[in-house]
C-alpha cells in the first residue's frame, strides 16, 4: 500500500532539497541560471541525460 494517500503530494523540504541541487552542480552535472527575485533555478547541460542512462544501464 503507498505511503500518500489518493490525491497527496510528496513536498521536500528545503533541507533536501538545496544540498541535492548544490552538489549536483558541484558534480557539474547541472548550472544555476539567472532566476526572479530569490528563486533559484538550474538546468541540466544534456550530461545529466547521458549520466542518467549510463546508470539505468
């Protein structure tokens, strides 16, 4: 049976979420780009893709 019931949706806290982004582009694997205000937002350069499928493989 799941966790969430019918119509929850998982929310991250900030404590999970900022240090996941901050070492992914210490990895390189994503870039911060110039956002609104204090948001933040990244993008991944196309590695992140390549990377994702190796370890699917």
């Amino acid at each position: 049976m799941s966790p969430y019931r019918e119509g929850d949706v998982y929310a991250p806290s900030h404590g999970v979420v900022y240090p996941t982004l901050t070492l992914l582009a210490d990895m390189g694997l994503i870039a911060e780009q110039p956002g609104q205000g204090s948001r933040k937002l990244f993008a991944g350069d196309g590695a992140d893709r390549v990377a994702g499928a190796k370890g699917r493989a």
